[in-house]
C-alpha cells in the first residue's frame, strides 16, 4: 500500500488524549455508556439501527460522524469542509485518511512495519481511544461483590496486555475433564513446564489461598519459553486460539479431553460414475458375488475413495464465505466516493445475519467442493468434493469461530456477524455409519460450559470470558476479565460476541 503524506500534523496522541477527556468525561467512570452525539442527522438512531462499525473519530477535531453508504456520507463532507482526512474508526479502532483511501493502522490493513513511526504513533492514538471504550463497555468494571475469597472465583493478573491469557487460563481452571486428565496431583512433572505451570495454578486456584486475584507467573513463563506457535510478550497481544493450542500442546494428556476424530472422504464425481458402472457390471456378470466383494474389486480397478482420519483438539468454523473474503474491501484505484465508503466500512462487509452455532457447525460437516483440486485416479480438476465425519469425540469440544479473516488480497479484518450459542448440540448428527451403527455407541450430546469473547476489532481490543460454574439446569454463569469477576445472568452469555466456545459433554437437557 502506499505511503500517507497527510498524517504529520494530526498524529499527536497528547493532544488526542486531551481532546477525547474533554469530549467524554464519562469516560472517567467504568460502566458509563459514552453519548454518541453525532453531527449528523442520524441522532438518536445511531448505533441502534446502524452497525457501530460505520461510526468513526475525528483524529483532528473528536468529531462523531458516520460513514452509512448513502450520497451524504457524514465522515466524508467534513473531511471534505474541514480538511479533516484521518479517522479512527469507535469499534475496530482502524485508523484511516480519506484523502489517501489509505489505511495508517492497524499494520494487517496498512502493510506497514510495526517499527515504523506511523504505526507507533497510531498505536497510541487507538490505545487512548479503547481506555474511553473499554471504561464504557464495562472491561474493568468491579462486581466481585460477596464471592471475594471464594474457591474457584478469582481474577488473575494482566502484565500489560495478556487478557487473552487470562481468559483461557480461567475455561482451563473450570473444566473437570481437564483436571482429571491432565493436571492431576499424583503425577510428577517439571514444574517450569507448560503442565507444571498449570497444575501449580490449579492448586492455588482452588486451594485455601484468601487472594481474589492470583499471579499465573509460573504458567505465563512457560508460556513465553516452551510454547509451539505463539510467540509472547508482557506488552504485545496474541490470538486466544494460539494461546490455547500451545496450552493444550504442554499438556500430555490432553487429546483424551478435546481431541475430535473425523474422518476426511475426498469422492470424485467422474470416478463415482465409473465406480457405479463398474460395479453394476460386476453384479451382472456374477449375480451371487457378495456387494463387499464387489466393492472391493472396483476399488482395485479405478481406485478407492479417498479416506484420512484427522485429529483436531480445536474446530474451526467459518462465518464468511470465500466469496466475500474475496471481494470485501476491494477499493476503485480512482479513489471514487462509493469506493471510499466501502473501504471505510470494510470492517462490516461479511457480517451478514445472525447465525446458528449448529448452522455452522452443520456447514463444517457438510460436503465442500474443491474447485482447484485434480482428482489422483482421472486427473480431472473440479470434480472433487470433500467431507467429514466423526469418529470419536472426547468429553470436551473446543470450538473457534474464525472472525479474523481476509477482506482483500493483502488485508486481514475482523467480522462481527452475530452467532447465536446454541446451548446444547448433538453431535451425533455427524458421526459416522460404524459409530451410529453401533448400539453400545457413546452419545455425543454437549451442552455449554464457557465462552472467550473478543471485544474490538483488529486496531485493539480487549478479551473476556464467561464460565459456567455449574452444570445443572440452572446454571450459575461468571464473567472473568483479568483481575475482575462477578455473576452474570445467562442472556447476557448468550448476547455476547463469542470467539472461542467450549462444550462439555452430559445427558441432555429436558424438554422447554
């Protein structure tokens, strides 16, 4: 991307610090909502019948204004009186100049280096803006009320910028089946490893220790010298899912608690037509020759079906198309009006409708066609459709919502479509023929136990999670944020903006 030329004079995160207190001085109070009081006509209506996504900051002036797609853009006619070109946007906290049709930050748009002085000072300028953010949406608010001091309710500490370790940390705390597999007391492990530092904050967790808020110090440091993916630091921010699959990687035991077996079948439809005639033929010539034999015979001659068994202790699921990923966010190389709205407003293409857990976790099994695959038997490109099925699964399942996900061909944004939680899920809708088969089969039901949530976008953000502490059918929910905690009612779980959702296995629910 090319360079910003009109940034010098508005990049002073001092003066955006002092402008922004001037502007929400209820921003000093945690849990105050901030006034959206927009100079446009929109009024009262924003953001209830808009997505926050479309309201941005004036970086010059701490104006409020909208980009809808319409002939009068808000953001733009002021850039356009004022010569104001750099916005940040309220809820991604993207940084943009409607001059240049540029982005400045963060670097997963701009394409610029992280030690590079505009993304540095850009930093500190949306690192101001989410303290007015994350004071309004509660992100350190205080309701540890009378739950202080009780086992299994503790804040955890923040070394600067590590609340999606936190977050993680508090799920794997409140798991049963982790415990019992994984962190058990009878086992000796090297106490500076990734399972040492865990089973060691588990028995400060829930031993007799009065502290309300507890140092993962030992855990943390293992994380930041033997982890596999992630690399971590006090002050930078990582992906929760990463954190997680290095946590679960340190742990010896942990596939005899999430790990998901499925079976991957890659079937050609050119070869399944062969096969078909073939086998028809076959049984033509040679009535009693039994259907296995058949089958068999045929798959010698043209080939089998494809067949893999695959492991994964988290499942992905994806809430765009690759349609959209393709084409959101593409900008008209002549800067046009409507090309400028769409790339202001990047961060809401594929959001699309609110969408069922069980939706996406049926599109997941269901069969995909791959378009650029040549098929190994006919050499046939395009024919090819692959699918899945599950084998065994343990007794929890670790789900990750891909929200951060391509928007143009060099450019990752976050996608805020809604998801519905479904509060329990039978997975035995996707086993396989030999499991549904078997009458002695395990029953795959799952219910909800904890949900991770990202509040934010790719320009900064904050991580929160949300853990069941009971099982029964009347559920006492908690909500983690650092050191902060307290009870909360089950909508406000299911309201939320999941990113990473656990299921532990049960009976079913009764039912409504």
């Amino acid at each position: 991307m090319a360079c910003c030329h009109h940034n010098s004079r508005a990049l002073d995160p001092k003066r955006f610090k002092r402008q922004l207190l001037k502007r929400f001085p209820e921003a000093h109070k945690d849990g105050k909502e901030i006034t959206y009081d927009l100079c446009c006509d929109i009024g009262e209506e924003f953001p209830h019948q808009h997505d926050l996504g479309e309201l941005w900051v004036c970086v010059h002036c701490i104006s409020l204004c909208c980009s809808a797609p319409g002939d009068n853009v808000c953001a733009i006619e002021h850039s356009q009186e004022y010569g104001h070109e750099l916005w940040l946007n309220c809820r991604d906290c993207h940084i943009i100049c409607t001059e240049c049709d540029t982005y400045l930050y963060p670097r997963e748009l701009s394409g610029f280096q992280d030690d590079s002085h505009s993304s540095r000072v850009c930093g500190e300028i949306a690192e101001e803006w989410l303290q007015v953010l994350g004071r309004s949406r509660g992100w350190w608010r205080r309701c540890n009320g009378d739950t202080v001091g009780h086992p299994g309710v503790r804040g955890l500490k923040n070394y600067g910028n590590t609340c999606f370790f936190t977050s993680v940390c508090q799920v794997a705390m409140h798991l049963p089946a982790l415990h019992q597999a994984g962190i058990k007391e009878d086992e000796h492990v090297d106490e500076e490893s990734i399972h040492g530092g865990l089973r060691l904050l588990y028995r400060e967790y829930w031993g007799g220790s009065k502290k309300d808020t507890l140092d993962p110090e030992a855990l943390w440091t293992a994380m930041k010298e033997h982890a596999l993916f992630g690399v971590y630091d006090d002050e930078a921010m990582e992906d929760a899912n990463t954190l997680l699959i290095d946590l679960l990687e340190g742990l010896p035991h942990s596939d005899k608690v999430f790990e998901a077996r499925l079976q991957s079948k890659l079937n050609c439809s050119e070869c399944h037509s062969r096969r078909s005639q073939a086998a028809w033929m076959l049984q033509r010539l040679f009535p009693r020759l039994p259907l296995p034999c058949v089958i068999r015979i045929v798959g010698v001659l043209l080939g089998e079906v494809g067949c893999m068994l695959e492991s994964e202790k988290v499942l992905s699921l994806a809430l765009t198309s690759s349609n959209v990923a393709e084409t959101a966010g593409e900008a008209d190389p002549d800067h046009g009006h409507d090309s400028l709205v769409a790339h202001m407003n990047l961060g809401c293409n594929g959001s699309g409708m609110a969408v069922e857990m069980s939706d996406l976790l049926a599109a997941y099994f269901d069969v995909t066609q791959l378009s650029d695959y040549k098929c190994d038997s006919c050499s046939n490109v395009g024919t090819v459709t692959k699918s899945f099925e599950l084998v065994s699964c343990g007794p929890v399942l670790a789900i990750q919502l891909k929200r951060f996900a391509p928007v143009g061909p060099d450019a990752i944004s976050k996608c805020h479509r809604p998801v519905v939680l479904s509060k329990q899920l039978d997975l035995n809708l996707f086993a396989s023929e030999n499991h549904q088969s078997n009458p002695d089969k395990e029953r795959y039901i799952y219910r909800l136990h904890s949900v991770v949530c990202h509040d934010g976008g790719m320009g900064g953000g904050h991580y929160v999670a949300y853990v069941r502490h009971s099982m029964e059918d009347d559920p006492d929910w908690y909500w983690y944020s650092d050191q902060f905690y307290g009870p909360v009612s089950e909508s406000q779980v299911l309201e939320c903006e999941p990113y990473l959702v656990f299921y532990q296995r049960s009976l079913p629910l009764p039912p409504a």
